[in-house]
C-alpha cells in the first residue's frame, strides 16, 4: 500500500512518529516519508537514526496553513499526529491548546484537499469521548473537523478518518517513566491521583499497526477505536515499585477517574469488529447514499452495539494482571 507513495507524519519527531517511520522503512518502501515538525533538535536527534534517501524533514507548524501548503505537495497519504497533549498545560494555556488542536486541525484539512492527498488519518485520544478538560475538548473538535472535511472534497478521491485510543505504554509524559524515577531518586511511596482510577493500555507498535490497517479499512468519517485492555493505577505502581505503599494526592485539573472511548451517547452510531469498533459519523455524506459502515474496504463484517453500550476503561472485560503489566513494560 505504501510502496512508491509519499507520507507525511505530523509531529513526526514524537513517540508515534518515530515508530511508524521505522515500520514503514521496515515493511515498505516509500518513495518519501516527511516529518513535518516544529523543533529542529529533534528533527536533528531524529534524522541521525532516520537518514534514508527517502526520509525528508520539514521545519513547520501546524498552525502555519502556507507552510503545511507546501509540505503536502505531492503527498499520498497524511498521519496527523502534532497536538498539544498535557492535560494540566492545557487546562492553563487554552487558547495555545486551541490554536494547535483545532486551528492546525483545520490547517491540516485544508492543505490536504487542495493537494488532493488520498487518505489522512488523524490521531485523537480517549480524552475527546464526553471531554471534561480542554485538552479532550479540542481532539473532540479535532475529531469532528476531521470527519465532517469528508463533505468538502466534492469529486476528488480524499478521505478523512480518525484513530481513537489509550495510554500509550512508556509514552513521553506517561506515568511509568515518572514512578520509575521516583524509585530511582529515593522516593519511600509513589503517588497515586485515585485509588480507582483506571485507563486503557496500549503499546506503541500496537498503536502504529492499527493506524496502518486502518488506511485499507477506512471508507471516510470514520472513528476507529481498538479493542485494548484496561490497567489500574495501584496495579501500575505495584508492577513498579511492589514493596512501596502508596499515597493518594487527588485528581489533577481536568483528570477523569476512568477514561471512554465509545460514549453511550454513540451506541447507535457504533459498530463492533472482532479486534475495534467504529463510531460512523452522524452526518451524511451523500444525500442519496449512505455508506455502510457495518462492513469495510477489507470485507471485514461489525455489528450494530446495543442501545446505550459504552467502551469505557472502568467496565472493560479484560484487565491487565500486575505480572502481565510487567511484561507489557519491561518491568521484569
């Protein structure tokens, strides 16, 4: 699918970015891969690693529409990956969040139909399902950007679809980095928000292969969300640091105790697939058709949810062991 084609990865230089770049090099062979981000360290960091003739790095903002303009020329398929992604910067900073979030949201769009780029993916987040901090307020917006630019391509082959999921394992910011060093400088217990705080887990290559699927599966406005398992916080530190008590210091500006990625108030948009589901969108595309979003481009069959199901972190079947956890991290 992406031999001989041009990607371009927003916030390329992240976590996210660097690991699809290295699955694209290792399974396909694109013609061009640009990594359009704003901090040249890390372009620099990361073009040391990343330096095939196919690799191209673009100093950018997404927020700038003429220089994202420029960087899709030629593209065929966009990963939308840039976003400012700290709840507490995000709840003390907004109108930054939004600029990023929603306006370089629709920068993105923009520069793709006018370069007719065929597929683009956007990345969102648990957070943007019934958001209560800025953050997932500006990814539900993103989101809705996202799927509603399906309206806007007129004849031209460009579809719009957003991948939604959870914590990432050993994300920049996530919290096993952060326990393990408190554990490194000395710390007697480890700090915990809630005791029932729970959330989705999910590894990064799990979240590259299913970002890459969803290009062959997608039709357009959809919102694919993976089946993953969810972890609980006292488990996470267990797995850590398992003769160190804990302490509870309180939820954080805009922190959920547990997190959503199908809202009930979407159950009757929401199909389930063996492996995600897949929220259609409310509106129509075509006023005489109607995709059938219970069936995708891989013939790959879902079926309707029931009235009122939600896929959220707290009631999810299946939960990681705190022996499973260490392993998932390399805690062992």
């Amino acid at each position: 699918m992406f031999d001989n084609k041009v990607i371009l990865i927003t916030g390329g230089t992240g976590s996210f970015g660097k690991k699809y770049v290295k699955t694209l090099l290792d399974r396909y062979s694109p013609k061009k891969i640009i990594i359009f981000s704003r901090d040249e360290l890390k372009q620099y960091e990361m073009q040391q690693v990343y330096n095939q003739r196919c690799m191209r790095y673009f100093i950018g903002d997404v927020r700038d529409r003429d220089r994202l303009m420029q960087a899709c020329k030629g593209v065929d398929y966009i990963i939308h990956a840039a976003a400012l992604k700290q709840v507490p910067a995000a709840e003390y900073n907004p109108m930054e969040c939004i600029k990023t979030n929603v306006n370089g949201a629709e920068n993105v769009i923009a520069a793709a139909v006018a370069n007719k780029v065929h597929r683009i993916i956007a990345l969102s987040t648990d957070k943007a399902a019934n958001p209560i901090n800025l953050y997932g307020a500006t990814k539900l917006c993103s989101d809705k950007l996202f799927v509603a630019a399906n309206n806007t391509v007129g004849e031209q082959d460009t579809r719009f679809a957003v991948v939604r999921y959870g914590n990432v394992v050993c994300s920049r910011g996530s919290v096993i980095p952060f326990f393990q060093k408190l554990v490194a400088e000395g710390a007697t217990s480890l700090p915990i928000t809630d005791e029932r705080m729970t959330r989705f887990w999910i590894t990064l290559q799990q979240g590259v292969d299913f970002v890459l699927k969803n290009f062959s599966r997608m039709s357009g406005g959809e919102i694919f969300v993976p089946k993953i398992p969810s972890v609980r916080i006292v488990d996470l530190a267990a797995a850590v640091a398992p003769k160190l008590p804990v302490h509870t210091i309180g939820i954080r500006p805009g922190e959920k105790v547990k997190e959503v990625m199908c809202p009930e108030d979407d159950s009757h948009l929401t199909f389930e697939f063996d492996d995600h589901f897949v929220i259609s969108p409310a509106i129509h595309f075509n006023k005489e058709t109607r995709e059938d979003y219970s069936q995708n481009k891989l013939g790959e069959q879902g079926k309707p949810v029931a009235s009122g199901f939600s896929y959220n972190s707290s009631e999810n079947p299946v939960f990681l062991s705190i022996d499973e956890i260490k392993r998932m991290n390399n805690l062992e």
